[in-house]
C-alpha cells in the first residue's frame, strides 16, 4: 500500500501542486521562475481567447451530453438481444473508439477538405452546392466540425458501458414486468432506466470529462484555429506553455480547467456515495 | 512459474543492455548526435548525403542523426537544451532573434574555437552574417544556407495570357485583374500554420514603410497603431476585396496552398524559395519562376526577406569537442556548397564562385544583392509571443478585411504586453 501512495504522491499530487505553484508566477521554462501573485489570473480575465476557449468548451459539454449519451443508449438498447450479425454491427460502432484521436482527426481533416473532401463532393454531386461549408476555416461553424468527430467514438464508448449496465439487469425483474403487463415504453422508463442508473452515471462523468479535457481534435484538426475560433483551454494551455513560452499563464490556464474539471468530479463522486436503488 | 519467468525477464534486459552498451564500445571513437527539422524529404535526405561525406572523411567519427517535424521541433528544443542528459551535440536552428533566446539564457557553447588556424568568423561567411550569428561578441550561431523569398508563378500562364513580371504596385494589380478576367485565383495561400500571412504583412510594411521601421515594429519599439501600419493593411485589404485570394484557405498548409499554383488553379504565391523543394513533377518545376515582390514607393529603400537556417552546439552537449570538429566541417565551402547546390539554397559561405549556382539561384542572388536592406522573416524577427498572437490577427484580417481597426488594437495591446 505504502508503494502505490508514494508513487501517486510523485506523479499525481506532487505536479498538481507545483502547477498551482506555477501559475503565480512567470516563467518561460528554462530559467527560474518569477513570483507575480495573482498577475496571470488578471490577465486571463481580460484575455479574449480565455473567454473563445471557455465557451466552446461548454459547447463541447453541452452538445457531448445531448448527443452521444442518448445516441449510446439507444444503439445499446437496439443490440443488446440475440439477433444475427449483431455482433459484427457492434464491432462496427465500436470501431472507431480503437483508434486514436490523431488518426480520426487526420481522416476527418479529409472529409471535410473543402474542394476535394467527401462531404462537399457529394453535397456538389447532388446539386446541393448552396450547403458546402469550408467546414474547418468557417469561424462559425469550425467548432460544431470537431463536434462532430468527437461524438463518433464518443457515442461508441456509451453504447458500451450501457450494454454492460443492461447486461447487469436481473431478467427476473424483466420477466417480472412482462407478467404484470407493462408495455415496452413502461419498462424502459420504470424498469430499465431507474436500473441503468450506475452505468448512466458513469457515462455522464466520463462524457463531461472528455468533452472539457478535449485536445487531440482541436490540436490536430485546427490548432484552434482559424484564429483561435475553435481553440479549448487545453489546447490554449498547450499553445501558452510550449510554443509562447509562457509556462506561468499556461499553468493558470491549467488551474482553471483543473477546478472545473474537479466540480464535475464531486457531482460524480456525490452521485455515487448516494443509496443506490434497490430491488 | 511466476517468480522463474520474472528472473527471465530481467536477465534478458540486463543480457541485452550489456550487448548494447558493448556495441556502442565497439563502435565509432567519436560520436556526434544531431537532433533536426528538416523532415521535408529533401533536405533530410541531403543532410544524410553531408553526414555521410564527413564520415567519408572523418572515418573515426560517428554521426547520428534524429529528426523531427518541422513543428514539433520548435517546442520539443526547449526540453534538450537545459537537460544535462537528453541534449543532442548539434541542432539545426534559426538565425537573429530566435537564436538569442536560448544564447541569452546561456544555454548554447560559443564558437569561437572552430574556424582553424588563425581564421575567424570572417573568412569563412559575409560580414553581414555577424548580426544574425554573433551575440555579445561572440559567435554561436553557424549559418549554413540561406533562401530568398518572391511570387512564384508558372511562366505558361504568363505566356499563355501574355503577361510580364509586375515591377510596381499598380502593374501588379493589373497582373492580378487579367488572371481573375481569364479565370484563375490571382493569388493562392495556404494559411492554416499562419506563417504564409506573416510573409505578406512583413512585404507590405518592407515596401511602403521600410526596413528600418519593420525592425523597430519587431523589437517592440515603435506602435502597431499608427498611420503607418494602418497603410499596410489598407493595402492588403484592396486584394481581398477585389477577391484576389484562394477561398477557404484558412483550411490549407503551405504545401496545400502550393498544390493550386501546381495545378493551374490560381496564378501567384509569395512564398520561400524551398517551394521548389514540394514540386515532384519535374515539368512543373521547370515552368516554376519568380518576380520580386512589387515596389510600392520607389522612396523606400528595397528590402527582402532572407531568412538564415543553420546549427548550434547546446551547452550541455555530450560531446562538444566532436561536434566542434563536425561544425568546422559545416562551415567549409564544400560542404555548404554540397548542400546549397542539391537544394538551390543560397550558401552562406562567401568563397562560393556566384557563377557556379543554378540559374534560378543566380536570379535570386542578384535581387538579394541590389537590395539595400535583408529581414529574416516576422516570428523570427520578434518574440514569440508576439509572434504567435500576431499571426493570429494577420489570418483574422484576411477573412475579415473590414476590421483594420480591431487587428491595429490587438496588434498594439499584445505589443505593450510582450515588450513591457
């Protein structure tokens, strides 16, 4: 027990602490760093790319929650039965969760190529030329693009704590609402859902920790451009900390993201601590 | 089971790094590693061809040679240099400004020693070179080669709508209005790295408020507000309201950008002369060719953008005394002339006969040379910061040219921020 302590005490607690140690003062990362108290956490405030990041990260949030989740949910109510060749349309969904962030970002990046990339190849074949997009160079709708790749394993990684949350329903409770004449909507609402409350905790948690903790997408796709209209804060962190040099604000950046992150943690936590339901 | 299968384990790792550390005895005396950007095939490619010649040579040493992209390389640099285990001998680098930053923070070895026998600085590169490689009187910075920049154009679309190469302002915008007439995007870009529109701002101010200015406006020390630098978007903002500029190409790099000048879809790109490192189809390369960016006010004196590449020792380097022989060798006429010629770069050493360049090269040669002023290029002329936030603004202005009066404000503010 002892091991595990020190070992998360170096790599995990230690380098939180000397991030908010670093976020009161300025340092370029290579020479010592200067106390300033609470002068990056000024400009942050005033900082108008701190507000862009902000805000498209609870677009991130929001639209994570609303699509995904539901998206998951009912992908895993529809496969979790035995039909043939359902295995191979849940590997299918399931595939693109296998592969990293950077190599969806790249495939993505191709898709919505703006004169060569499929979407606006077929929209143009269908003689719908009025709705091509420059789908990453738009400022206005360059965030909803990445949106949307994120979603894609997003919806996959539901899908599958909700199969293995419905896989956990006793089918007696099952067979029992079918004796007592509940319709199928009545067992989805009163039954299943009351029952799949672990897992669907889980999946909001998870869910919201991706969607503000976002980077790979942002970076790869746009580096938060076209100037800084889909930058998140972590990818602002990255760019302040490791190409402007600016370790100090990069690691308020970080503090601040960290605190957000950490009161979605505790609503989680609150949840869990919670009776759970009986039957 | 378990406890025989970990002892395997181990002594296979431990077998395996004694093999390992016995080899590297085995080998080379001298060892020099080299960490580089330069991942385009190309130049990867000749830098390979030099390491291999100075071994040739040098047969006791041992080269290697790590690279990284071009990107990743400038942020990765930072973990090397203060690290007294993880620094290479050798890395490529940035001439001026960007190379001080770290000389400043003592983090590179001087040079001083390398040049030979009662030689210095000076026999080897132009006396021009001592501003951008010498530091507090000290040389830490070897130049290898050097590019120019221009508006790269294919002559059969010049033929074909009998058009000549612009001198002024006003003959370009025409060149601009025939090309647009007959169908081709004036003017191609590839902006989603942000440099390409840090080339145009660096031109406009070079040619309507000098270089003399531009160089204040790098060091911080004259206001992005003002009269001067309002001019040089007004200018710009006349291009891209006569839609002279590729659509979307906040979406493209460089190379992608390029590809519509390749293809005949757009007539002009301002860019570095290592565009004709991305041309793969030797028919296009040869129909490749370049104009000076246009004078705008025949008052201002011509300045051009020259940017320098090259290396450093860190100051933590392994083995500083064999990267010192293998940086002499750097510095040599044959080997700069070895890798100026396969890559048409301009060499920075002077004893290089002009002559003996490629007839592109030569051009290039003479317009740097009827110059009165060089530049190195924006974010390796100013600090990083402003910089980054800088070429932001320049991309913001191009898809919005109505907001000369935000980007001026915006400008100013990071200014007083980076230089206070």
């Amino acid at each position: 027990m002892l091991i595990p302590v020190i070992l998360y005490g170096i790599w995990v607690i230690a380098p939180i602490f000397y991030t908010i140690f670093l976020s009161f003062t300025q340092w370029d990362g290579l020479t010592a760093p200067t106390f300033i108290g609470i002068g990056n956490y000024v400009d942050l405030l005033q900082d108008p790319i701190f507000y862009t990041a902000l805000f498209n990260n609870i677009k991130w949030l929001l639209i994570y929650v609303l699509v995904p989740l539901p998206l998951g949910l009912g992908f895993a109510m529809f496969f979790n039965r035995s039909l043939p060749g359902v295995k191979l349309f849940k590997t299918a969904i399931y595939l693109p969760l296998t592969l990293s962030f950077v190599v969806l970002s790249q495939i993505w990046t191709w898709i919505y190529q703006p004169k060569y990339g499929a979407i606006n190849v077929t929209l143009k074949a269908l003689g719908l030329e009025n709705l091509t997009v420059a789908w990453l160079s738009n400022s206005d709708v360059v965030t909803y693009s990445l949106i949307v790749v994120g979603c894609w394993p997003q919806t996959a990684y539901t899908m599958v704590l909700f199969l293995a949350g419905l896989q956990n329903i006793p089918t007696e409770v099952m067979e029992a609402a079918k004796v007592d004449g509940a319709n199928k909507w009545q067992t989805f609402w009163k039954i299943i859902l009351p029952l799949l409350r672990p897992a669907t905790i889980i999946a909001v948690a998870v869910t919201i920790i991706q969607s503000l903790r976002m980077f790979a997408i942002v970076n790869v796709m746009t580096r938060g451009g076209p100037f800084r209209s889909s930058e998140v804060l972590a990818n602002y962190m990255y760019v302040e900390g490791f190409k402007n040099y600016s370790m100090g604000y990069a690691s308020a950046l970080a503090v601040v993201l960290f605190l957000i992150i950490l009161l979605f943690v505790f609503i989680y936590l609150y949840q869990i601590f919670k009776t759970e339901v009986e039957y | 089971m378990k406890k025989i299968t970990g002892n395997l384990v181990v002594s296979i790792l431990i077998v395996s790094f004694l093999i390992g550390v016995s080899l590297v005895a085995i080998g080379a005396e001298k060892k020099v590693v080299i960490n580089s950007y330069m991942a385009d095939p190309a130049p990867k490619e000749t830098l390979k061809k030099l390491v291999d010649n100075f071994e040739e040579e040098y047969p006791d040493y041992e080269v290697t040679i790590n690279t990284y992209p071009h990107e990743d390389y400038k942020t990765l640099i930072r973990t090397w240099l203060p690290s007294k285990k993880a620094s290479p001998d050798i890395v490529t680098w940035f001439a001026g400004e960007r190379a001080n930053f770290f000389v400043e923070k003592g983090l590179i070895a001087p040079l001083d020693d390398i040049w030979g026998e009662g030689k210095g600085f000076e026999d080897y590169f132009p006396r021009a070179f001592k501003s951008i490689s010498q530091f507090e009187g000290k040389t830490y910075f070897l130049p290898q080669s050097w590019y120019w920049w221009g508006f790269w154009y294919r002559e059969s679309v010049f033929e074909e709508l009998n058009l000549t190469e612009p001198v002024t302002w006003n003959q370009f915008l025409n060149v601009c209005e025939k090309l647009k007439e007959n169908g081709y995007t004036p003017i191609t870009i590839g902006s989603k790295f942000r440099w390409t529109a840090a080339g145009w701002f660096d031109y406009l101010n070079l040619r309507l408020n000098g270089a003399d200015f531009h160089m204040k406006l790098m060091k911080g020390e004259a206001s992005y507000d003002t009269q001067k630098v309002r001019k040089v978007f007004e200018h710009w903002k006349q291009l891209l309201d006569r839609g002279y500029f590729i659509e979307n190409h906040t979406s493209y790099s460089w190379q992608e950008g390029a590809k519509f000048l390749f293809n005949k879809e757009a007539g002009m790109y301002l860019m570095g002369q290592f565009i004709q490192d991305v041309v793969s189809d030797e028919e296009i390369k040869d129909d490749l060719n370049f104009f000076r960016f246009p004078i705008m006010d025949a008052s201002v004196p011509i300045a051009e953008e020259t940017p320098t590449d090259g290396y450093m020792i860190p100051k933590n380097a392994p083995h500083p005394e064999a990267a010192k022989t293998f940086m002499h060798y750097l510095a040599t006429k044959q080997s700069q002339w070895f890798f100026a010629e396969e890559l048409n770069r301009i060499a920075a050493n002077k004893n290089i006969e002009p002559s003996k360049y490629d007839p592109m090269v030569q051009k290039g040669l003479r317009m740097i040379n009827r110059s009165d002023k060089v530049t190195q290029f924006y974010d390796r002329d100013t600090k990083p910061a402003m910089a980054d936030k800088a070429m932001d603004q320049f991309v913001k202005f191009m898809v919005n040219p109505g907001q000369i009066d935000q980007v001026l404000n915006a400008l100013e503010a990071q200014r007083e921020k980076t230089f206070e």
